[in-house]
C-alpha cells in the first residue's frame, strides 16, 4: 500500500502536536494500515509573547503568516503530499495557506462543520480561543451548514482565553482546572446538548460529559488526515 506523506504545520502548542502525531499512528493501526505513515513536521518557532497576544485578545494574526508561509513551504519541499494544521485558530489564514504552496491544505473547521451537519446537529456550543470567536470563523461555516451556536459569555471567554494559552505553553493548567466543567454546566442549563473543541489544546483537559455530546476538533482531524493518507 502506497501511503501519502503527511506535513503536519505544528508547534501551536507543541503537546497538542505530540498528541495529534500518537492519535494519527494510533488510529492507522486501528484501521489495519499494515505501516506506519511518513509524517513530516514543521515546529513554527512562534515568540511567546505574540502567541499570548493572540490566544489572549486576537490581535496579531497577521504577523503570524510568515511562520505559517515558512513552515508550509518547508513541508511541501521536504516531500508532503498534503498540509494539516492542529491548531483552529490559525485556519483564519488558511486562504493565504492555500495560496503559498502548490499541495492541498485540509482545514479543521470544513471538516468539522461537514461531520456536525452528516450527523444532524442543528446548535453547538462553540469553546475556541478570543481570536476564532472575534474572527467568526465557525460562524460561517456552521451557518452555511445551517447549525446555530452558542459561546460563552465575556468574562467566561477571558477565563477559557487563558486557560488555553496556559494549555499551549505548557500543556497543563492545575489552576484553572474548574473552567470547562463551568463552562458546560452553563450550557447544559441553556439547553446546549452538543459541544465542539475548537481549540486543539483544549482535548488536553476533557474528553466527555454525562449530559453533552463533546465533538474534539483535533479527532475529527485525525480522522481525516488518515481519510486522505491512502
């Protein structure tokens, strides 16, 4: 079996990319890939503080493109057959993406908002960082797949802003570990029974609930990704 080169444009934050590499092997061998894929990856060598800034309160998304060009580029000379990029909030450029390299790009949201309307969902509570709120990137797409959305409200969104850039420095938050389950207390009482992870880093910290169905944006990408290995 001829398996594609996977280029993973990662490092947002780098335990999500760790994780994303072990669930894309974990999951070829669920599915009898009789070898393990070739995988590149590209680390984006990110300053701290602008990472903060953005995850924080939007701003800067733009001088992030150079990183993302630089390391696209890279995966395509090195050999990648298609880019995946484990991070959401990024995918705001992912026009820009597109337009640098020749090989295809997937995107974490068009697969997201394809699965939830393939299984009938009609509203979703959407946990992503300030910056893909602000940019209404699932917005769009949801609305197109005619899905409403529910968000935190502003305060809660700060609270869940840093809980994340905790999770993409570090990869763990003991202080804040109460936020999420806040979070879906408050939209189990709206009457919210499905969730989405809209943030890679976020699967760090929960995987269910007893009452809402959790879809992990980072998962659905895995799956995809290996949809298109072969």
């Amino acid at each position: 079996m001829h398996l594609k080169t996977i280029g993973v444009l990662g490092g947002l934050g780098p335990e999500t990319t760790t994780h994303f590499y072990l669930a894309i092997i974990s999951l070829c061998q669920q599915k009898g890939i009789a070898e393990r894929p070739p995988i590149l990856t590209w680390s984006i060598p990110l300053p701290y503080s602008l990472e903060k800034e953005f995850i924080t309160t939007g701003k800067g998304i733009d001088q992030y493109l150079p990183f993302l060009i630089e390391g696209a580029k890279r995966l395509e000379q090195g050999g990648a057959d298609f880019i995946v990029i484990p991070c959401n909030s990024v995918h705001i450029l992912i026009d820009e993406i597109r337009k640098s390299v020749r090989i295809p790009v997937l995107s974490i949201v068009e697969e997201t908002a394809r699965l939830l309307k393939e299984e009938g969902i009609q509203q979703v509570g959407v946990l992503a960082t300030t910056a893909t709120v602000k940019s209404h990137l699932y917005d769009t797409a949801l609305k197109a797949a005619n899905i409403t959305i529910a968000l935190p409200d502003s305060n809660d969104q700060v609270a869940l802003s840093d809980l994340i850039q905790q999770l993409a420095r570090s990869g763990k938050d003991e202080q804040n570990q109460n936020v999420l389950p806040m979070l879906m207390e408050k939209f189990s009482t709206q009457a919210v029974s499905t969730v989405i992870l809209a943030c890679t880093d976020l699967q760090l910290m929960i995987k269910d609930h007893p009452t809402i169905k959790i879809y992990d944006t980072m998962q659905i990408l895995v799956e995809a990704t290996v949809r298109d290995l072969v």
